[in-house]
C-alpha cells in the first residue's frame, strides 16, 4: 500500500511541500522511502493527493503534488466527550474513535477522575496516525481540556450519556431513534459522582441510556456507543 501523510499545509496541483523533521525522519526510517516514490496526502480541507519525493536528501526532503485522488467529504459531525483516563487506555480511545469517524474529542475533567492532565500533543499524534492508517480524510480536532459542568453547559447538540445507573435510563436504541444525537458522553473509570449524574439529569438535552447488564470500561463503551450511532447513522450503508 501506497503510505499516507497528514500534512498542515494546502494541497494543489504542482505545489511542492517541504517535510519538517519529523516528517522526513518517518519517511526516511519508518516508511524506508527513497527519490521518486509516492505517497498520498491529505490536510482534512483539500481531498486526498499523489505526490512524489521530489528533493530527497540526509537533511532535507520535499513533496510535489501530482494530482488529486479523492474530493474532501462532508460526513456528520459526532462529538467524543470523554473524561481523562489512565494514558494508554485514552490513547486507545482517541485512536479508535479516530478510526470511527468522531470529528471531536472533547476531553473532561470529573469528580472521579485519576487524571487530570492530558498530553495534548502526544494525543493529537495518535489521532492522526489512526487517520492516515484508516484512510480517513480529516483528523479529529481535539479541544482543550474542560471540566464536565463547563463543557454540557456549554454545548447546544444532544447529548448521549452512557449511564452506567440504568435506572432511569432508555435503551441505546430507543434513543437513537427518537432523538438527533451529536455527541457521546463518556464517564471516568469509577463513574460519574452522584452530584455529577444529578446534574446530568437536569440538562434537556443529555440522554442516559444503559447498555445491557454489563459494565464496561470507559474506553469499551466509548467504542461500542461511536460502533451502534455509526451503524444507526447509516454512516457504514
């Protein structure tokens, strides 16, 4: 398979780009590219391109788009509000979601969270690798971190909260079916204090829906609810 790159810069016809450090250290010794081979790119605005190694030197390399390969599509946004989890396991979340579709991740501090501080940068870097492996046209935009109240304040979408609770909570798919879901709100590894699920059931627009008998960690049921609203989307039709 041909390798692709996430690239910052705009892509057009005869545009030559320049790789920063990073870049060339991966083409050169990861992908093991040389002069003259292709790679397919893509900046999440402009579509997917060809482009070959132009200048390809020990310091420096360059990139010549040739032509375009896929215009940029325009899928339904769905928005990831999750709390911190232990780093790896947030990593595995933030490259699945990637993988899923998710155009937002909106990380959240709660009044059960072990974490709280995030590595931005080194998050960002999983969601672009997960993009460019998943052929994938955009990359997630990942958002400051927030805390939860701030955070559902402040959104105007509808909301679907996996509420490990289940008493007061509709099915997955009841909710989906009578509702225009937008985001999917994900607690900590020990789940939303009792203050924070009573403040959850205020908001208009948050659903709470239970997933079966199962308790399920936060990285598994991110997955699975991103899986179920895809499938319901019609987004893998």
């Amino acid at each position: 398979m041909i390798p692709r790159l996430y690239i910052t810069e705009p892509l057009e016809i005869g545009h030559s780009l320049h790789l920063n450090d990073a870049q060339l250290h991966y083409i050169r010794h990861v992908l093991r590219l040389n002069g003259g081979d292709h790679v397919h790119l893509f900046n999440g605005t402009d579509g997917e391109w060809q482009a070959q190694l132009d200048i390809f030197s020990k310091k420096a390399a360059s990139l010549l788009c040739l032509k375009q390969l896929r215009e940029q599509s325009k899928a339904s946004p769905l928005t990831l509000m999750c709390a911190l989890i232990k780093p790896a396991r947030m990593e595995l979340l933030i490259e699945k979601a990637t993988e899923l579709g998710v155009s937002d991740i909106m990380p959240l501090v709660t009044d059960h969270c072990a974490i709280r501080k995030m590595n931005t940068e080194r998050l960002a870097s999983h969601a672009i690798e997960a993009a460019e492996q998943s052929e994938r046209l955009s990359v997630p935009e990942i958002h400051r971190l927030q805390s939860l109240r701030e955070a559902i304040t402040d959104y105007k979408g509808h909301i679907l909260w996996a509420d490990e609770s289940r008493d007061q909570s509709a099915t997955l798919y009841q909710t989906l079916e009578t509702n225009p879901i937008s985001a999917i709100l994900i607690g900590p590894e020990g789940g939303f204090s009792e203050l924070e699920k009573d403040y959850l059931r205020t908001r208009n627009n948050v659903y709470p829906v239970h997933m079966g008998s199962l308790i399920l960690r936060a990285e598994t049921a991110g997955i699975a609810l991103i899986s179920a609203y895809q499938s319901h989307s019609g987004a893998w039709r």
